[in-house]
C-alpha cells in the first residue's frame, strides 16, 4: 500500500465519520432504527478504513476482516429497506442474516462456497442500494439519488474483493489492478453516499 493510498483511506475513514455523528445526532432526535443501521454501515467502514491504513492490504486476506465488512453494504441496505420499503424489511432481514452467516462460515473455514457468498449478498445489497434512491424518487429528496451511485460502487467494490481475496482474476482486472484502484473506489463511493444523505439530513 502506497501513502497515496493511505491518505486516501483516511479522507475516505473522514468522510464516514462525518455520515455517523449525522446519523447519530438524527437519532438522538428521532428514535429511528433505520438510522441505527446506517451509522453501523458507517462506523465499520471507518473502523476498516483504519485498520487498513493501519496493515496495509494484507489485512484482507482476514476471512474476520472480510465478514466485518460486509457489514457496510448490511448496514446500508438495512437502512434504506426500513426507511422506503418497510413492507419488505422483515423479508430482506432474514436474508441478510444467512448472507452474513453464510460468508462468516465459508470465510472461516476456508469453503470453496465464498467464492458464491460474497458476490450474491454483495450484488444483492449493492442492488437495493443502487436502485432504491430511484425508485423513491417521489419520496426522498432531490439529489438523493447519489446514494444509488455510492450502491454501485459498493457492490462493484465488494465483488472485486471476492475475487482478490479468492486469488481469482475479474473480468481482465487483475488483483494487483484492483488493489491499485481500490482506494480511490472507496473514496468515490463514500463521496456519494455522503453528497446524498446530506440532501436528506438538509430536507429533515
């Protein structure tokens, strides 16, 4: 890992931090658990961001630190399915239950399952978090759509890790690629997610 990458890791871990003291400032207000799980989303991505900067990349290859992570998009989606779409929340919880014990047990045992796992949970959270914002569009305020693009950029990250972590090669991405440009995808993707709940935060 480059210092560029570290700096940019702790823009990046900045930036999560600013996203949780918002939603726990919202919380203090409302008693909303929606925004419980969005500040959970966002406290581990600022907690892995450190232990990154901290380790370097190597600490991907944690099969804990792996299922740590997926906390993020679990947070996140969680949030949205109960803020937008509480019809289907309970439905979704149960899911993401087994997608988070489904790749904490093949990450720790070492199962050949991972490499199935992490990309179907990520793809799916990186979806709801990808299309949601659209598709409230009537609900949410303008500019909210910016969290969808920080969804993509999600489940393209988390999907892209499957693969380093996997030691399998994406597409024509090579892991070293990946690593090289995961960084700045973290950031990117924090951005967004940051330029669309401040919308929200401003409309409350």
């Amino acid at each position: 890992m480059t210092l560029l990458d570290r700096i940019i890791l702790l823009v990046t871990g900045l930036a999560a931090l600013y996203l949780t003291w918002r939603f726990y400032t919202r919380y203090s207000k409302e008693k909303k658990r929606y925004d419980i799980y969005y500040m959970m989303g966002f406290l581990v991505l600022l907690v892995s961001g450190l232990l990154l900067i901290w380790q370097g990349w190597g600490a991907l290859a944690s099969p804990y630190v792996l299922t740590v992570a997926t906390l993020i998009p679990l947070g996140i989606s969680m949030g949205l399915m109960n803020q937008y779409f509480p019809k289907w929340k309970k439905a979704y919880a149960w899911f993401a239950l087994v997608g988070l014990l489904a790749i904490a047990y093949t990450s720790i045992t070492g199962s050949d399952l991972k490499r199935f796992a992490v990309p179907i949970f990520h793809g799916v959270a990186g979806l709801i978090i990808f299309l949601g914002p659209f598709l409230v569009k009537d609900k949410a305020p303008k500019g909210f759509w910016w969290v969808g693009i920080g969804g993509a950029l999600i489940g393209i990250g988390g999907i892209a890790l499957a693969f380093v972590t996997s030691g399998s090669q994406l597409l024509f991405f090579s892991p070293e690629f990946i690593l090289m440009i995961l960084a700045p995808l973290l950031l990117l993707m924090t951005l967004a997610f940051a330029g669309g709940f401040v919308k929200q935060f401003a409309a409350d």
